[in-house]
C-alpha cells in the first residue's frame, strides 16, 4: 500500500509524542487546539504536524549604535504552516519577545488566515529589543539587517512581514527596500501594512479596528441588542482599540470607558472618541493627562458594568480572576489572545459570548491580503472597495464560526479553531506528506 494511504489511517499511528506545555503563550494556543483536535478526530499524525511550527529561525542581528558601540540583537522568525498559501505575518520590537510568544503568535496567524478564508499560512517574527530606547537611525540599522539576515525566508510567494507591536509602516519600507535592493527590483508584495505611497493599501490602518466593530455588530445582532442601546469599555487606545472604539461610536454605541498603558478614563454618559484619538496624536502617543473622564483602573475597566468589552492591549488581561466579575455580555477580542484558558471556562460558564481573536482581530490580516493582491496586480482599490470587501469577509467569516460553534456546541472561540483546523487539515490531507 502505498505511504500516502497510511498517513490518512489512524491506525498506523502511536499517540503524539508529548509537547512540552510550559505555562507560555504557546501552551495557551494548544490548549485551545486540543479541544479542537478532539472534536474533529483530528488524525494523529496531522495533530503532530499542525501544532509544531514548520521553521524556526533565530538571527543575531548586529547593529553600530550611534555611539559607534556595536550591539547585537536576537530576532526570531517562526514560519508555522505554509499549506495553504505563503506564510503571512507581523513583526514585533519589545524588550520581552520570546521564541514561545512568537511560535504562539506564528500558530495563531495560521489559524487566523483560515478563519477568514485568505490564502496565507502562519509567521511570526520579533526582535528582543526596546524601540523606546532607540534613536530612528538604529532603528533602520536594526531592521534593514534582520531582513538582509532572512532574505532566503521573507518573499511575495513565500513569507510576507506586516507590522506588530512597536513597528508600523516606516519599518515595512525599510524592509521593502533592503529585501528590493538585494532582489534588483523594486518588490513591494513583500511586505504589507506599509505606507500608501509605496503600495500600501488604503483602508490598512483602520482595517483591524473596523473587522471588530462588524464581528461585534453582528453579535450584537444574534442576541438581539441595538446598537444604539449598548456601552463599551476598551482595552488599549492604540491602532485597533482607538479605531474599534471610533467605530463603534459612529454605529450608536455609548464608549464609557477605555484605558492605555497611563490608566483608565470613564465618563458614564460617553467618551468623545474623536477628541481622545486628537488628543493621542498631540500627546506622545498616550491619554496622559486627559481630563474629559474619570480616573479608572484597568480591573476597574474590565469589569464595568457595559454590553461590550474590547480588550485591544495585550495578552493574558482576562484572567480566571478577572472573568468571575466580568458583567459585560459580550467580549471582541481586539488583542491577540487577551482572555486565559481558565478565564475562558468562567466566561462560557456565565453564558458571556467570548468572539475570539483570531476571529476578531482579524480584518487585518484580510486587509494584507487585499494589499498584497493590489500590489501582484498593480492596481489599487478604492477605499470603499475595500471597506466593502472587509466587511463582507468578516461577516461571512463570524457566521461560519457561529454556525461551527452551534453544530458542536462548543464555544464560539472553539468554532473558530474547528472550522479553521478543518481547512488547514483537508488542505494538507489533499496535498499529502512529501516524502
Ligand atoms: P498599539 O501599540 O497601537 O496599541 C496598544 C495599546 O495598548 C496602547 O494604547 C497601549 O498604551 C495600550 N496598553 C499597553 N499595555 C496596557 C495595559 N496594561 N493596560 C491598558 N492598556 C495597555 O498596538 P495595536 O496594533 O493596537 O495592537 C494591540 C493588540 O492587537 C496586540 O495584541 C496586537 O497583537 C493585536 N493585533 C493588532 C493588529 C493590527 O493590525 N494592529 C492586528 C491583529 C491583532
């Protein structure tokens, strides 16, 4: 019989070798994965294959700081799964990066991508390091050899960087130019999320924000709430809580209260989103000293007394703790994995319908794909076009994962890793294991 037939018969296989969960990012991607696995029969052998990143690259980057002191920096690139297209994802600058946060963040692009139905796989890349602390021309020095490090790994067919936390769209030129230098032409799929003169695509910057406003207006819409009638807390006052709240606000609802990393700012008859944003721009990137609001702790925050709860800052914010006073009715997970594994237990047993980060922070993603798709075609979209195509993604992506999630009557969070697991898994079933 041939190899490929045994792949697919459970029978041929042992149990997986165990995986060493430590208590990490990575263990809270697989705890949700195992569930998953189980309810879809998940074939042994693909369980094995699907949870193990594909490569893991590490790269020393040395960088002439300005004082003409040499520095040398560790970054990481984390390619998970390639099946269903070139392997997409984000870069983030941070003193705490670690290999285990960026293989987690790499398996969740991977899941992601299939939510939405884009054909990308997962990546994940991060440099250890504190953008705070560096003047602009170390950081171009620090992101021009991390990209000349992995030129055999980034390319338009093969793995496409977008920005992540601490880096944006100059970082993105600066990669599009080291990785075109060396290509002998000018190769702007390579990267997305970068500005629109260089081929960016309008609409980018917004697009995380606005995919969760139209999952939560869709939520709103199954339980039966208005709009109108409802009141938000978020999470984070950076690109996707600062646009989700913006967003939400222009289709009625009350934004009592959101936070960034100087605290928390409540006004129970509604923030005035617009101003706030303004006031950002014009104050080093933070709501210090905002006076338009109350004072609030970022407990305080998570458990008011709202409809909707945005956490858009970081992981790890809703913890066991936090959910057992969690009054909101529906959570959209604007970060990338904000709510814990025990946390998710508490919120599905009081019924709070928890709309998953891969699913609702996804409308980046799909914008990068629209980029990306502009870019190989050299023919750009207007903003309504795009506007129009992302909502339309993201509303068929949140009925496929209610549905999936009724059908199994299972959390919304598990749909989500069943319906997308299902397609990387028939995708790599069709393909076969290249032997
Ligand atoms: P950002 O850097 O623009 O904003 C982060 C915000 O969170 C800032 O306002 C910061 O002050 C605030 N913050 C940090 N720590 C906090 C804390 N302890 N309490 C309250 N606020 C805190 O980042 P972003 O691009 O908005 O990303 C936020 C999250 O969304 C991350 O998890 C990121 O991975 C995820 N995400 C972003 C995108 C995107 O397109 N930008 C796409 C998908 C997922």
């Amino acid at each position: 019989m041939p190899f490929k037939q045994d792949v697919y018969n459970r029978s041929v296989y042992r149990e997986p070798a165990p995986i060493d969960h430590a208590a990490d990012p990575f263990q809270a991607m697989m705890e949700r994965f195992d569930v998953a696995a189980e309810i879809l029969e998940l074939n042994p052998g693909f369980y094995e294959y699907l949870c193990r990143p594909a490569h893991v690259h590490t790269v020393s980057i040395p960088v002439v700081m300005d004082t003409g002191h040499i520095r040398v920096f560790e970054g990481y690139r984390v390619i998970h799964n390639n099946v269903l297209g070139p392997s997409k994802g984000g870069i983030r600058y941070a003193p705490d990066v670690s290999v285990s946060e960026v293989k987690a963040l790499a398996a969740w692009m991977t899941w992601k991508c299939a939510v939405v139905d884009v054909p990308f796989g997962g990546a994940k890349g991060g440099v250890i390091c504190n953008p705070r602390d560096m003047s602009p021309g170390e950081l171009e020095r620090l992101t021009r050899r991390y990209t000349a490090n992995l030129l055999d790994v980034f390319g338009p067919d093969r793995d496409i960087p977008a920005p992540d936390m601490n880096t944006n769209d100059q970082i993105m030129a600066w990669i599009l130019d080291t990785y075109s230098m060396h290509a002998r032409r000018t190769e702007n799929a390579v990267v997305t999320g970068k500005p629109v003169g260089l081929g960016g695509s309008r609409g980018r910057t917004e697009a995380t924000g606005r995919g969760v406003m139209t999952v939560t207006l869709a939520a709103l819409d199954r339980v039966g709430l208005d709009a109108a009638d409802c009141t938000v807390a978020v999470q984070g006052f950076g690109n996707v809580g600062s646009i989700a709240a913006k967003l939400l606000a222009e289709q009625g609802c009350s934004i009592v209260a959101v936070s960034d990393v100087t605290g928390g700012y409540y006004n129970a008859d509604g923030l005035d989103i617009p101003a706030m944003i303004e006031y950002v721009k014009t104050h080093d990137g933070t709501l210090d000293g905002y006076e338009a609001a109350e004072p609030l702790t970022n407990e305080e925050l998570l458990t008011l007394d709202v409809d909707v709860l945005v956490p858009a800052a970081k992981e790890d914010q809703v913890t066991e703790e936090i959910a057992r006073d969690v009054q909101a009715k529906i959570i959209a997970e604007g970060a990338n994995g904000p709510t814990t594994p025990a946390a998710d237990t508490v919120l599905n047993e009081k019924g709070v319908i928890v709309i998953p980060d891969i699913l609702a922070n996804a409308g980046g993603v799909t914008v990068s794909y629209f980029e990306w798709v502009q870019d190989r075609q050299g023919y750009f979209w207007t903003l309504d076009r795009v506007n129009e195509r992302l909502d339309r993604i993201m509303t068929r992506a949140f009925d496929g994962v209610f549905e999936t999630a009724e059908t199994h009557d299972v959390s919304l969070r598990i749909g989500a890793y069943v319906m997308s697991i299902r397609k990387v898994a028939e995708a790599l079933r069709i393909r076969g294991i290249y032997a």
